[in-house]
C-alpha cells in the first residue's frame, strides 16, 4: 500500500489502496457506444434537416442546445463548417440573428418588464410588472460607453490654491459649533 500525505496536522499518513484503473475493453465498448448513438449524419442530413438546425440558432439556441436536440456531435458540425463554405457562412448568420434575439430579449426584459403572477391563497389574483435591473445595467454597458468599468479616466491632479485658508476656514466652523455647544450645555445646568 502506498502512503500518501493527506495534511493530518500532526503528521501521520493515511494508508490508501493502490489505485484502480478501469477495464480497458469497458473504456473501449462504452465509447463505442456513445458514438453509435449518434445518428449517422449521412441519412439525415437533408436541406430540411440543415435548415431546422439554422432556425435553432436563429431563436437564440445554443451549439450545444442544437447538437443534442439533433442528436448530432459537435464534430460534425464543425467538420461541415470547414469543409463547405457556404454551409459556414449561412451558420454564422444564424448564430448572429439569434445574438440578436437574445439582445431583443434583453431589452424587452430590462426595459418593458415581464408580468409575473401575483397569489393570493393559492390563486392567480394579479399580475404585475417586473423588471430587471441587472439586464438594463448590461444594456447600458454594451451601449454606452461611460457605464464600462474599464473606461473610467482617472484625474489625480488637485487644486492646492487657497488650501491652507479653506482648512483654516473649516477648523473654524468647528471651533465656532463646539465653543456653542459647551454655551448650550452650560445653561442648561
């Protein structure tokens, strides 16, 4: 058995067993099995098929979303990107028209808000409208440039003129408003 360290704080070791490595013939038949089921892309792969995937991405769907609810691995997608331009081209606008969707979104969400169910025992009573803060504050940075955190241009020069007369001046006032406290508690007494 080997000893392995395991930050015990007084300084004894853990005995651990050797290590289990898994069964090559599982490895290899359960990879086999992943990639059978796959559909095989040359049955299916039809205009109506490819045009079904570029509506996915145009609603804003994800790669991942696209290639499981086809049932298709990433592989062959990007295989097909590289090897038909056209097919490429036609890809990246999809996904460009569902950015646009998604920023559609966006704005209708932070700026129109959604209405979201009020209850009242257990029963739809209302509605009212909610509105997203965090998404109107993204909006605002991706389109205006002073909202960035990144673009804060830092002035570090200051106005020594006339300083030493304005923190006279305001030790003054703190003078004056202590000397008529102590006047305000005295008569008082």
């Amino acid at each position: 058995m080997a000893r392995v360290r395991t930050g015990n704080p007084n300084g004894r070791h853990k005995k651990l067993p050797p290590a289990k490595l898994p069964d090559p013939a599982k490895v290899a038949a359960k990879s086999t099995k992943s990639r059978a089921s796959k559909r095989d892309i040359t049955d299916i792969w039809t205009p109506e098929f490819e045009e079904n995937l570029l509506e996915c991405l145009r609603q804003g769907a994800s790669v991942n979303d696209v290639i499981e609810s086809h049932n298709i691995s990433r592989r062959t997608i990007y295989s097909r990107i590289r090897s038909d331009e056209e097919w490429k081209e036609r890809w990246e606008e999809a996904i460009k028209i569902g950015d646009d969707a998604i920023r559609d979104e966006i704005r209708r969400r932070a700026m129109n808000g959604v209405l979201e169910p009020v209850y009242h025992e257990g029963e739809v009573v209302g509605h009212k409208r909610k509105y997203s803060d965090i998404l109107l504050m993204f909006l605002a940075k991706s389109r205006m440039p002073e909202f960035r955190e990144n673009n804060h241009e830092h002035n570090h020069t200051f106005n020594f003129e006339g300083i030493a007369e304005r923190f006279a001046a305001r030790i003054a006032a703190i003078a004056a408003t202590r000397e008529a406290r102590v006047l305000i508690d005295e008569s008082d007494e």
